[in-house]
C-alpha cells in the first residue's frame, strides 16, 4: 500500500477513499472535493462537516477567513470575531434589526462583519475636517496631503 493507503488501513478503513466522475478525492463529511489523496488526508484532520459556528457572530467557517481564540478557548471565534477579543471587546458588534453590522462611532451600516472592521481601521466618528475648508471627509471625495501632514486637507484643497 502506498502511505496514504496505509495509514486509513491502520485508522481502520476497508478500502480507498471516495473518487467522483471527475477523478477527484470526496470528503464523506462535508463533500468537498480534491485532486490528490494527500490534499483529502490533510482536510480530513480538520473537517467539521461544516458543523462549526463563531461563538459570537454565529458565522460557518466557509463564511470567514479563518478560527481564532475567544474566551472560551483556542478556534471558538472567527477571525473578526477573534480581533475583536484580542483587541478587549467582550462580544460580537451591534447588529441592528435589518441584520447589519452598526459602526459604534458613525453608525455606518455593513452587511458584513469583515467590512466593518476595515471600515474601522480609518473610522473617525466624523470628526475629521479638511485643514483649509472645514468639510467633512463625506463631504469630499478623499483626503491629501496638505503643509500640516498627510490627510490633513480634502483632495479639492490638497490639489
């Protein structure tokens, strides 16, 4: 037997995996689909058959970009989910009642958690003026530089 075959005989298999019409490996458990024998073995040794959810925002792993740790031990959070925690929140973002994310600064709405949390990263409440006309970043199409620094005027002034 080649290893792979060897090692699901000693695992206590009867035989080779699943090959579909198309000469691709199945996984018995969620389906999924690989071209070598060795690509199904390193899936298997993870595959929930798609049983697992986010501990906070309740998320299928094949909706995120990956797990992280949360409070209730190592992979119970998605990766956003997971930033968060590490970063001192104590539960997923406010979710309003059309089902999007609410930036808790501007109360922008995102459908995806994901997209508020890149939206976070240069989120300024609305705060943010431009140095020589005062108008608001939603009031301009971006920011540039200007003699006080970079981002310090709208791309109008900045021009």
């Amino acid at each position: 037997l080649c290893s792979a075959c060897s090692s699901r005989h000693k695992n206590g298999h009867t035989g080779p995996p699943e090959v579909n019409q198309a000469g691709k490996f199945v996984c018995d458990l969620c389906s999924r689909q690989f071209e070598t024998i060795g690509a199904l073995g390193g899936h298997k040794r993870f595959c929930d058959a798609g049983t697992w959810r986010c501990g906070w925002c309740a998320c299928k792993h094949s909706e995120c970009s990956g797990k992280g740790p949360g409070p209730d031990g190592p992979k119970t959070l998605c990766s956003a989910c997971s930033s968060r925690h590490k970063n001192g929140h104590t539960g997923p973002p406010e979710v309003n009642q059309a089902g999007k994310f609410v930036c808790d600064l501007c109360s922008r709405q995102f459908e995806t958690i994901g997209a508020l949390g890149g939206h976070k990263r240069f989120c300024d409440a609305g705060t943010w003026r431009c140095g020589w006309c005062a108008c608001k970043h939603s009031e301009c199409s971006g920011k540039g530089p200007g003699p006080d620094g970079p981002k310090t005027l709208c791309s109008a002034c900045s021009s």
